[in-house]
C-alpha cells in the first residue's frame, strides 16, 4: 500500500459507518489485567515513555515502511526521511518518501498535504476534528503511558533488537471496537537509549500488517518553521479528494 493511499483510505473511513480515523483517543475502559511477572517490566517501559515526553520537542529519522500483504504474499517497502515537532496546537510533521516513488506528505494546522513531483499533483484532505488522530505510524512517540492507557490494552511482551539496538516490546491492543475493526493489535519497540518507539507495526484484522522502523534518529535537532513548508513549483494541480466532518 502507498503512502497516500493510506492516508485516503483512513479519510474515506470517516464517511463510512467507522467514523473514525484509526486512533479513536477519547474511549475510556478498565484496562486488562498484568501477569504479576511483567508488571514490573511494563513500568520501567512506561517510566522511559514518560521521561522522553517530558523532554521531546522534535526529532529527525530515516524511516523505513513495509507493508506486508498475505493473501498475495506481496511486500512492498517506502524509505525517506522523518520530520516531527511539537507545538502547543499539536504536532507538526512530515515525510519525504524517496524509493520507490518520490513524494511528501505533511500533516499541520488540521490538514494533511500529499504532494506528489511526478504528477505535479498537490491533494488536500481536511481533518476536521480527527487532526489530533492523523499520526497513527506515530503513536508512542511523545505520548504519556497514561495516554495510552487510556486507548489501549497495554502488555510487555519481551526484550528484543532491532536491527542491532536493544528494545523493549510492547503490545496495544485497542479498547475501542471502532478502533479495532481496522487494527487488531499495534506492536512497539521502545527504544532503551531514546525511550521511544523506533519500530511500530500495525497488524489488520486480516492479518496483513504495516511496520515503521526508524534510524539515524537525532532527538531535539532544532527543527524551523521552514522545514514544514511545502516549496511547489508553478503549474502544480491541486486537488481536495475528501473534507473530514
């Protein structure tokens, strides 16, 4: 599945009888119990949460995408670079795809802009009040153990690596049924230098699942305004597929 393609299937849900986009964070539940034995590894996981949050401001990564499909055994995988930045209003962020296809999608101030160069095409889709949701291949990173808590099920499942570095896995499972009619469980990698997740993997009731990895992440490089601006060329279409309500 494409960058954008994701992105306007999770639009084409908010006028499907879902009404959602993906992160449903207003859904209040009791959590599931912990096994005794990983209660005390849950909460170092949930202490190094918090303490990034605490001090996050914005980061930098190269990020790497795959999308695993099973019922046609297809894999299919997106690099390009990672921009986000907190600000009082939320977060800003961008990805700038370069293989297989260039492209670059922006989510700020409510919308998320998907600009492609090839096509010389610039889509618009309005958020509406799901702008808070938007960053779902994010979800993690910057937010509180008791945010999550809140959403989802939260269970330690083991030490791991990725790709060499040492992290903690942990599984959300969604407490939300509009939540997770589209995803069954969400596994993150929580980083143990960085305490955030450097990989997240979305898994579909299907079972097809979409994994984020980060590298080369750089936390507090300073990030500007500029950064988050789309430079187009002239002649540029643009197009607005879907307004969220």
């Amino acid at each position: 599945m494409m960058p954008e393609t994701i992105l306007i299937r999770l639009g084409q849900l908010l006028h499907s009888r879902y009404h959602c986009f993906l992160l449903c964070l207003a859904v209040f539940a009791y959590p599931a119990p912990i096994r005794a034995e990983t209660g005390s590894e849950i909460k170092k996981v949930f202490e190094r949460l918090d303490n990034a949050g605490k001090s996050l401001v914005d980061l930098s990564a190269g990020i790497i995408q795959t999308k695993v499909t099973l019922v046609v055994n297809d894999t299919s995988t997106d690099t390009g670079k990672l921009l986000l930045k907190r600000t009082k209003s939320g977060n800003r962020t961008r990805l700038d795809y370069r293989t297989p296809e260039e492209k670059t999608l922006l989510i700020d101030k409510g919308k998320v802009l998907i600009y492609e160069p090839k096509l010389k095409r610039l889509q618009e889709i309005e958020l509406g009040k799901n702008r808070d949701q938007a960053e779902f291949m994010l979800v993690g990173i910057g937010q509180s153990s008791r945010n999550l808590s809140r959403t989802y099920d939260v269970k330690y499942l083991k030490e791991d690596n990725v790709n060499g570095v040492k992290a903690s896995l942990i599984e959300l499972r969604p407490k939300s049924g509009k939540t997770s009619a589209m995803f069954t469980n969400i596994w993150l990698w929580i980083d143990y230098n960085f305490g955030i997740p450097i990989q997240t993997r979305l898994t579909e009731s299907s079972g097809d699942y979409l994994t984020f990895r980060l590298d080369n992440i750089k936390i507090n490089p300073n990030l500007t305004d500029k950064q988050f601006k789309l430079n187009l060329p002239p002649g540029i279409e643009k197009v607005s597929p879907m307004r969220s309500k």
